[in-house]
C-alpha cells in the first residue's frame, strides 16, 4: 500500500515455513517529485490471509533505493505478540522513459503493468530473465500454488467436518434432553398410578372394614334378638309348666281330701274341665308349632351366617391376595360348608329334644 492505501498491489499466495521461501514477487510504481530531495511517501506491507492481516511493517519511499542498483533491506512484519516473518526487499529507482510515447507527469503515483509499458518490461526481463531453470521455477511455483490451495481446502473440509460434528452434538444433546424428559414424564405417570392405586386400595380396604364392622354390628343385633326370644319363651314354658304343677298339685290335694274326709270330690263342672282341657290342647299344639318353627328360623339363620361368612372370606382373600399369585384351593370353604352342616344337624338335634321335653 503507497500513501493513504489507494494505491495497492499483491503478490501471488504463498506457504510460509521454517525455511526461507522464494517469491518471486515484483512490482514498478511510477511517481512524479516536485521536490526531488524530498523523498519521503508512506508505505505498508502487510502479510494477508483471507484479507485479514496477520503481520505488517511500516516503510518510508526515502528509505528505498534511490539508484539503478539494487539496494537490500530486511523488513519485519511484526504482529502483537513479535515478528512472525522476515522479508528480504530488493529496491531501486530509475529516470522514468519511454519508446512509445511522451512521459506525463503524475504527483499521485501509480503502479506500471510490465506487459503495457516499454520501461517495465526491460526491467522485469532484466530481474528475472528466461533461463533454462524457468520452467522448473514454474513448476515449482505452481506446485506451491497447489499445495496452497489444497491446504484451503483441506482448511474448508475441516471446518465443515467441525461444524457438523458440532451440529451433530448439538442434535445428540436435544435428543438425550428430549428422552430425559420423556423418562420423567413416564416415572411421574408411573408414580402418579402407584398413588391412586394405593389410595384405592386403601378405600377399598376402609370399604371391607367398615362393612365387617356393619355385618358384626348386624350378626351382634340378631344374636341379642335370638337370645331375648329364646329367653321370652323360656319364661313362657316355665310359666306354662308352673300352673300345670299347681293344677296337678290342687288336684292331688282335692283328691286326698275326698279319700281322708270322705268328702265329695269338689271339681268344676265338665264343661269347664273340658275346656280347660281343649285350652290344654291348644297351648300344646301351639308350643309344639312355635318350637317347630324356632326350629326352622334357626336353621334358616345358621345356613344365611354361613353363606354371608364364606362370601366375606372370598371377598377378603380376593382383595388382599395380589394377582400374581395363583388362587387358593377351595378346601376351607368346603370345610365351612361341612362346619355349617354338622352344626345345622346339632342344632335339629338339640331342637329335637326340647320339643320332646316340651
């Protein structure tokens, strides 16, 4: 860059190594002096890559070769942290002429295209002539030139290669947090069930417990009510049995005095006697149908305790039993059953009796 970076001009792309590197880089910038002591004209080379500079050095026009020889300096591009390369730069000037045409005078300055203009033409032939090891330099020159380009490519693939391992993770990490998340959802489900299954199960439990409680409360109720009838016709029987003793007793004594006194016999009337024996009868036969169908109703009781029993034993052991576990023989329900009948026959048996002692 001359001046105020205007003016600029680029050498081909080159690698830079450890080793020196050759660049056969040249470049003719014509400028008219008003005041020809007075040399001084800013100028920066810089090292780019991808247009970015990465390595400058600030020159001065004076400070370059003011004859046709060639004079030699060492320029460091430096960067923040120091140098970062070396350029050897080969400078000199000339009267500027021409075979063609008149030399116009130009303040600003300009670079010269070698291909267009008669002195920049001699002067390149003259720096790098066409010699026997031009074709090698070619070579070698265009071997760089590939090798840089491969190197970008090489640069180009692995930043792509970078950016889809990072997409790639980033895809990986959204479909762990999205499994993680469906992970959770499915254990808040999960324990959501659990809950309600436990909470029915204690309502169901609570349900069998309160109807136990009901089904105790009830079976206590008819066993008062049974045990107050049986003790109701309890008394009615002792009663019974106690003025048919009094009968007997006054007969017995009517009839002792009759056989000590010779006294008549006082007795009452027959039709008396024969509806007191009729009402005798009738008491009789009632007890008789009273006892038969106590008999009946408590037989009828045993077998309905029996029957709601065993439904509450299946009720309790289909409900506490999980459903894995296989079903239990049906034995104690028969030994229930076979429970229930021998205390049915116990029972008639013991109804038997009574009403033979009635």
């Amino acid at each position: 860059y001359v001046g105020d970076g205007e003016q600029y001009h680029s050498s081909q792309t080159m690698v830079l190594t450890k080793e020196p590197v050759r660049c056969a880089y040249c470049s003719f910038y014509s400028i008219t002096l008003p005041n020809l002591p007075d040399r001084s004209l800013s100028v920066t080379m810089t090292l780019s890559v991808n247009d970015e500079h990465i390595g400058v050095a600030f020159l001065d026009f004076k400070d370059f070769g003011e004859s046709h020889v060639f004079k030699e300096d060492k320029v460091k591009l430096l960067t923040d942290a120091g140098v970062l390369a070396v350029a050897t730069l080969h400078t000199a000037s000339q009267a500027r002429w021409s075979y063609s045409a008149p030399i116009q005078a130009d303040t600003t300055g300009f670079f010269v295209d070698p291909s267009s203009d008669d002195q920049a033409k001699q002067l390149h032939e003259y720096i790098f002539p066409k010699a026997d090891g031009t074709e090698e330099q070619d070579k070698a020159d265009a071997k760089a030139e590939e090798e840089v380009e491969k190197a970008r490519q090489e640069e180009e693939a692995r930043k792509k290669r970078e950016a889809e391992r990072l997409e790639e993770q980033r895809r990986e990490d959204e479909r762990r947090e999205a499994q993680r998340k469906r992970e959770q959802e499915e254990r808040e489900a999960t324990r959501r069930l659990e809950d309600e299954r436990r909470r029915e199960d204690e309502r169901q439990r609570a349900q069998e417990d309160a109807r136990d409680a009901r089904d105790e409360r009830r079976e206590e109720r008819r066993a008062d009510m049974s045990m107050s009838d049986r003790h109701e016709r309890q008394r009615r029987w002792e009663e019974e049995e106690e003025a048919e003793r009094r009968r007997r007793d006054d007969f017995e004594r009517r009839k002792r005095d009759y056989l000590e006194k010779g006294e008549p016999l006082s007795s009452p009337p027959t039709s008396d006697r024969r509806k007191e024996r009729q009402q005798w009868e009738e008491d009789r036969e009632r007890l008789k149908r009273d006892a038969r169908r106590l008999r009946e109703r408590e037989l009828a009781d045993l077998e309905r305790r029996a029957e709601d029993r065993r439904r509450q034993i299946e009720a309790l052991t289909n409900s506490r039993i999980s459903s894995n576990v296989a079903p239990q023989p049906r034995e104690p329900r028969e030994a229930a059953s076979r429970t229930a009948r021998g205390s049915h026959s116990k029972t008639e048996g013991t109804a038997g009796r009574r009403q033979e002692r009635g």
